[in-house]
C-alpha cells in the first residue's frame, strides 16, 4: 500500500520511519509548503513535491497522512484532503474533536473516501483504554496522566515570552496523586492536584528573570493552575540535556463489583515513550493500514479510533492472530 505524507516535521520524519519498518507499506510521495529542495528525507527515490502539485498524485497514494498543527492546519486541510483521498490526521484538540468530525465525514461520505481523525496516542490509544474500561467497570472513575514528558504546544508558549531566547517544558504527574489513584482512594482532584509543570528557561542576554518567571507562572490557560517551577540554564545546557521529545502517561479506571459494590479493581494503561512524535506515528501508520482495508470493503466517511476492529490494523491473518495473540 502506497503512503502519502503532508508536512514533514517531526511528526512527518516519524511516518516516514514507521513505514519503513511495515513491509507492507511503502512511501509514495512527501508534500510540503516550504520550497522542496530545500526538504531532505531519508527515504530514497521518492520525492518531495509543493503541496501545490497534490492533485496531480492522487491516483499514486492509497492513504495520505496529514501531519499539520491542529491549531490552524487540520481544521481546513483534513476536510478539504478528504474530497480527494482516504486520510487520517491526529487532531488532538479535544474541545473541537466532534466538530472537526462532522465536518470531515460530510466530505468523505461525498466523495466515497475515508477518513480517520484524532488518531495517535491521546486521542488513540487512551482513548480506546478510556472506553474499554467504562465499558468493563461503568460504576467508576476515570483518571489520565500525562508525562513525565515534553508538551510542546506548552514549550512554545515559553519561547513567546518576552526576553526568552529558547526554552522547553516537562508535564510531570504528582505521585501522590498517582498512588492514590492505584491504592483505589478514588480522589476528587484538581488540575493542580494532578500535575507539576517544570519549565527549562534560556534568557536573552540582559533579560529579566524575575520579570520572565512571573509571566510564565501567571500564563492563562498553560500555568496558572499549576505549580510550576522555573529553572534558568545556558544554551549548552538545554541542547546536551533538552533536546529529546519524550513522553508519556497513564489511564486509569477505578472501579467496582459485586451485587453490593463489594470488591474493587483497578485498570491501568501506561505509557512512557523516548519519543513522542515518533510512537504517534507507529499508531497512525497501524490504522492507516486499516483505513485501507475498509477503504477496499466499501466503507466511506469519517471514522475514530472507537470504530475500527483490532484486526484491521494487523497485517497478520486472523488464522495468524487467533494461532498467536488470542
């Protein structure tokens, strides 16, 4: 099957890698906006063409991968993709999730494609897990950590603050919280309850410090409702020991049985990943196999992660599957 990738940044280079290591798949065609020959992939022989051209490719690629920010480009590009291709995107914002649904299974079901959104590991994977235990425990509760890792929509916001040159931020879960959550406490918590927010700082020469450290633990809608801690390092420091993207968290339902309520279980889900771009990707590639299969079946329109059998993502059989995983 013949892959197609829109956009190669971090995530773009991480499909790129997770298709090679499918046999069955192979790298049709990378699509960018910035000037191609300034676009150096690994993949040899295939090549990197200006978005403009992505028409003319249409007949060439079974599955696009769009691998755009979900702030801006998702939300006009999936919809607009899905007239001429099958696609999935991993739009992770989750306010918007049915939103961006709606509109892109209106232009898949028009045009006879599929599509996939919201896929990778939160929403993916965990949201899966999520399911699955509500399912097996509905009297209960539901609790997701995030980190120890990198957010980097929360490490951008740093570095667009005034007299920063360059920094990165670490989500980190309380881990009293987390025992609590295991121990089957079944907490009420807080945002704050729930995570640290540690920031790795690079000032501008002259800056100032504490004008910097006040503005970022007082950002709406990234710190204010966390504690956070502010460290200043030097350029060498945040390149030798910040420059990974790892990350990483945990879903869990704490849950209850018994004709009384009587005995408790807890299911966990974890994950902790040296690189998040590149795991996101792994999963993307596994259902692009599957929007493929059902692509081949007739089936059209919009679909999540919550819609698509295990199986489909497998290349094995299922004789294979039954012989090996069951």
């Amino acid at each position: 099957m013949k892959i197609g990738i829109l956009g190669y940044g971090n995530l773009g280079r991480g499909i790129e890698c997770a298709v090679k290591q499918n046999d069955d798949m192979e790298l049709a065609a990378v699509f960018t906006r910035r000037n191609p020959d300034t676009v150096k992939i690994l993949t040899e022989g295939v090549k990197v063409y200006p978005v403009s051209d992505i028409l003319e490719h249409k007949d060439e690629i079974d599955v696009l991968i769009l691998c755009g920010g979900s702030a801006t480009d998702l939300p006009v590009q999936t919809p607009e993709y899905a007239k001429y291709f099958n696609v999935i995107d991993s739009f992770d914002t989750h306010a918007r999730i049915p939103e961006h649904f709606n509109n892109v299974n209106k232009a898949a079901t028009e045009s006879g494609h599929t599509a996939l959104i919201s896929c990778g590991w939160d929403p993916g994977m965990f949201s899966l897990n999520r399911l699955y235990a509500n399912a097996i425990l509905p009297q209960g509760n539901d609790y997701t950590f995030w980190g120890k890792g990198v957010s980097q929509g929360h490490s951008d916001a740093i570095r667009r603050v005034e007299g920063v040159k360059d920094g990165k931020q670490y989500t980190i879960p309380v881990e009293a919280a987390l025992e609590a959550v295991r121990n089957g406490e079944n907490p009420e918590l807080t945002t704050r309850q729930k995570h640290i927010r540690e920031c790795f700082v690079v000032a501008e020469e002259g800056a100032d410090l504490n004008k910097i450290e006040e503005t970022i633990k007082n950002m709406p809608n990234y710190f204010a409702d966390y504690d956070t801690t502010v460290h200043f390092i030097s350029e060498e420091e945040l390149k030798a020991n910040h420059s990974g993207i790892p990350h990483g968290g945990f879903v869990f339902r704490s849950g209850i049985t018994g004709w009384n309520g009587e005995h408790k279980h807890i299911i966990e889900y974890s994950l902790k990943l040296d690189s998040n771009p590149e795991f996101t990707s792994s999963v993307i590639v596994a259902y692009a196999r599957a929007i493929n299969r059902l692509h081949k079946e007739g089936v059209n329109g919009c679909k999540t992660v919550f819609d698509i059998a295990p199986a489909y993502l497998s290349k094995a059989s299922g004789e294979e599957l039954r012989a090996h995983l069951l």
